[in-house]
C-alpha cells in the first residue's frame, strides 16, 4: 500500500506508554538559579542533564560541531564537503578560519514550527524549589502534583515522529504511512482545569467541566493518587469504540494501555466490537523518553501491520480479530498474556498457539489465524445482544427474576456490565474434614452478595490443572448450590492451563480460558443471556428445574467453546 492511511488511536487507561518520566529541574537551572546540584546514585552530580522534548519559543542559531555525529565521521573525512565556517576561542563565527584553534561547524537555525527538541528541563516549583518528582513534596495531595500521563495519544505520536529514528536514518515515520485522530476513551491523564476546546465535543459555549481523576482519567502514578476503571466503564468503552469503528472515517485502530490489563480490554474489544476492521492494541514497559522503551517500536509496528492488510480475508474484513502487538509479535487477543514486567514479558497461553505472526523491519507475516469467533463474526458483540435479560436477585430469603436493561439508543448501558467474580481453590483448601459447607464463609458471603445486588452476576472458579476442579467438597457443593440460584459459574484450570476444563452438568467449561479471560466472557453472555433460571428450593431442585437450568448453561457453553 503506497497511500497513508486512516487510522484512529484510541487511549486506554493506565498506559505507560502514554506516560514520560517525572520532569526533574535540570543543574542547569539549579546552577543558574544559585540552588545545590542534583547528585546522581553515586553521590556526584551526573555527567549530563536529562534532555525532555520541548519547544523552542524563538528561532535560534547555532553552531554543530563538524564530524561530531559519530566517533568514526572524521576518519571518512575525504568524503565530505566543506564546513559552513568556523568558530574561534571567542566564540564569534567566520565565514573563513582565522587559526588553527578554529572549530569546523555546521551553522543552523532552529525553528519554533521545526517541532519539538531535547533541551534541559529549567522549569521550578513556584516557591523557588527544584522539582524532583511529579509531587511537589513526597506524597502531596493532587492540588500539589503534577501529571506525567499524557491526556491523549498526540504527544506521544508527536515524539515518536520527532525524535525517533528510524532504521533508515530518518525521522517521521508514523506521520509518513499514516493519518491518525485522537480519541480519548479512558485516558490516562486528564485536564482538571476543564477540557480546552480542541479537546471538547461541544464546541459552543458554556462551562467547560474539569475532569476527574478516577472518573474521567485513570493515571497510575504518582502511586498515592493512582486510579483504575471500574468495571462500569467498559460500557463507555464499548460504546466509544464501536461508534468510532462504525464512522466510516478509519482503515483501523490501535488501543493503548497499560500492559497489566491490556489483555483484558483486548478481549473485551474482541468480543463485543462489531466491526470487519482490524484494531491493534499496544502497551509499553517503560515511558516515553526513557532507556529502551519499547512502546514507540510497538506502535509503528501496529501501523505497518494495519497498512499491510495481512488481516484480510478473501472478503476484504478483518480474520483475525483483535490482536496485541508487542515486541514484533501478533497475539491473539484470545491468548494475550502478561507474564513479565519487560520487554518480551507477554506469552501466548492456552498451549495451542496464540502468537499469529509477527512485523519483521517493516514487513508484517501471519502464520497462524484464530478458529474462534471475534468482532462482526461473536456471538456477543454489542449489536446482538438484547435491549434488556433478567437477573436473579434474593429478597426476603426468595430468589426472584428482575428485569435488567442491556442496551438503549445511546448503546450498552454502565448498569448492564455483569458483577464477576473470581474464586481460586488449591490444595488443602477445606477447612476442616468432611464437606461442611457452612464453613466456608467467605464463599457463601460471596454468593449471597452477588445475590443481592440485583444485576446480572456470575462466579468464574479458577481450580486445579487442567479439569478445574476444586478440592475442596464443601465449596465445589457451594458453587453447584450458586448455579440452582440462577448465578452462572465457569470453571477453569489454575494459571495459564494448557489443557481442558470440561463442563459439569450445571457449571460451565471454560475450556483452556485463563480466569480472567474466562470472566470477561462470562461478562458478555450474562448480558446476552441473563440469569440462569431458579430453582425454587436451590438445596433441592426438581429434575424439571435440574433440565432447565442444563438448558440453560447450554447456551453458555457454545459461547465458552466458540470465542
């Protein structure tokens, strides 16, 4: 493909690759301003100051040192031109040397619109302070901290294109092969003195609304103010993303995140997503500007794979689904996992594949393709599941059905995303001899509070490898009793299993699904097909209610060994 194409970026929470190191004031400036210089871990000031990209409020002209590029340029110096001049012990600059004390240089000038430049970071506290963190003391309250997550995918990109270099010697490679629009889905930074305008969707007057970390933005540092989305906001998730995915104004997407939960939102996409056009996801184990961040590498490679059209079917739509580019690998979002906390840290679980293919320089290969179901081909992506499913919910000691919207005009509802549990079960986990459920507190709590809260909810167990089992008689009598009261369970081997979970008669196999993959697929069928029906004594159901609820987990279990 020779033209750009159109691609949007949709900014995830919590993502480090949407995030730069604290801005420290540099001894440049703590010089300039009479302060105590910075020492490095060794006890001295460091050799160099941090360089951050900023912008230049002027032009300026200065003076390169000629053959300073690289150690070796002057030992190829036959096969250079000339110096645009020279600079004396004075520092004036001539046309022709004066001595031979001259300095050889190129003479540029440094433009304001040239973009941004690595320059010293002078900025201090208003008090007159050094900064040495993004607080203005440690552990200072929010009015006092500054925020090192950027508020959209714009920066970053900018960067990427400004001071990345690619393998070619050249810069603007993003910009080169792709148009790309901005949206900020669940940010990881936001504008707590209200939106700027280019930033708001209503552009006419009126307030504009501060945005508020935990509700509008999802930052995980400085670690005192860290904040995650809760599990409402995949609603605002979906929605966002298929509007933009339908707008007819994209070749395809990339998602960012932070690389703990990537996983999950790459799932979620995958599922309830309805659209034929590829989305890439990405995440970064170090921050912008630090050393070796591999997050600008991530994203180029998101873009050759989305401009390649390796995705394609026959059809012209999407085959593979939504796929997580890390470290020149493809995975399947099926598969996606966080094993590590490095550059090379994600495995493909489940012992049947998962890696399809991989970005190798600038070309993009596929090996292997999903069987599963994904985005325009799931069961469950938004557009097919119902405007409203019952749940089951206890009220005076009796189960009843309520009625749950899923879905209005404006899409998936926050109040519709299912209440899902995990319970882990390992060796020696009963109590005490013989199957005493009323031992088992803590799970019997638990089931009565998904109860209780009258939406739609489910427990996924995550047992022993590969059936899923728990050892424990008690609460496996437990989870079994969850089922005769409505609550769908899926059952799945410990860690990243590599066998089976097969069913049970009333508990759902989650096949060779992580529990938290397993959970977001719960997820999405709770909200396709409510609550599994009741039985009016859950100690003892009837064989009518016994089939019925079969019946019932049925319908799971095609989704559970579809997707």
């Amino acid at each position: 493909m020779s033209k750009k194409i159109r691609i949007a970026h949709l900014s995830g929470p919590t993502a480090t690759i949407q995030n730069s190191p604290p801005l420290v004031t540099s001894n440049k400036a703590r010089a300039n301003a009479g302060l105590p210089l910075r020492n490095g871990p060794a006890g001295a000031p460091p050799r160099f100051d941090a360089l951050r990209a900023q912008r230049l409020a002027a032009p300026a002209k200065v003076y390169i040192e000629q053959f300073s590029a690289h150690p070796l340029e002057r030992d190829a110096a036959h096969l250079y031109g000339p110096p645009d001049g020279y600079v004396g012990a004075d520092g004036a600059f001539s046309k022709q040397q004066r001595s031979d004390a001259d300095v050889a240089v190129y003479e540029a000038e440094l433009r304001p619109d040239d973009g941004l430049y690595p320059l010293p970071y002078m900025a201090r506290q208003r008090d007159g302070r050094p900064w040495e963190q993004e607080c203005a003391d440690p552990e200072s309250p929010e009015q006092q901290a500054r925020q090192g997550f950027y508020p959209d995918g714009s920066r970053p990109f900018e960067e990427i294109d400004r001071l990345g270099i690619g393998a070619d010697g050249t810069a603007g490679e993003a910009s080169s092969l792709a148009d790309v629009s901005f949206h900020r889905v669940l940010p990881p930074a936001g504008f707590v003195n209200g939106l700027p305008a280019q930033h708001r969707a209503d552009e006419g007057e009126g307030d504009i609304p501060a945005e508020r970390r935990g509700r509008d933005f999802f930052p995980y540092k400085p670690r005192h103010l860290s904040a995650a989305p809760p599990r409402p906001a995949l609603a605002r998730v979906t929605n966002e993303v298929q509007r933009i995915m339908s707008s007819g104004d994209y070749d395809g997407a990339i998602w960012t995140q932070g690389s703990p939960n990537i996983e999950d939102c790459a799932y979620w996409l995958n599922l309830l997503i309805d659209t034929p056009l590829p989305l890439a996801c990405n995440s970064a184990q170090r921050p912008i500007g630090q050393i070796s961040n591999d997050g600008p590498q991530n994203i180029l490679d998101s873009i050759q794979y989305l401009r390649s059209r390796i995705w394609a079917g026959a059809d012209g739509k999407n085959r593979l689904g939504v796929v997580l580019m890390q470290d020149q690998q493809m995975f399947a979002a099926r598969e996606a996992a966080k094993a590590d906390a490095r550059p090379g840290g994600y495995i493909a679980t489940g012992g049947h594949g998962g890696i399809l293919g991989q970005v190798n320089g600038k070309r993009a290969f596929v090996m292997y393709a999903p069987a599963y179901k994904h985005t325009y081909l799931s069961d469950v992506r938004v557009t097919q599941l119902p405007d409203a499913a019952w749940a089951v919910r206890i009220v005076n000691g009796r189960l009843e059905r309520s009625d749950i919207p899923i879905r209005d005009a404006r899409g998936l509802l926050e109040s519709a995303i299912p209440s899902v549990s995990i319970v882990k079960d390992g060796g020696f986990c009963a109590e005490d001899w013989g199957r005493d459920a009323t031992l088992e507190e803590d799970l019997t709590a638990l089931i009565n509070h998904k109860l209780r809260l009258g939406r739609l909810a489910g427990l996924v167990v995550e047992g022993t490898v590969p059936s899923g089992n728990m050892t424990s008689n008690a609460r496996q009598d437990l989870i079994v009793r969850a089922t005769h009261c409505g609550l769908p369970v899926v059952r799945v081997g410990r860690g990243y299993p590599q066998g089976f979970a097969e069913r049970m008669p009333t508990v759902i196999g989650g096949s060779n699904l992580t529990s938290t993959k397993a959970r977001f697929l719960l997820m999405a069928a709770l909200m396709k097909f409510g609550s599994l029906p009741p039985a009016a004594d859950p100690d003892h159901p009837t064989a009518a209610e016994r089939r019925a609820i079969q019946e019932a987990v049925d319908r799971y279990q095609a989704i559970f060994d579809q997707h």
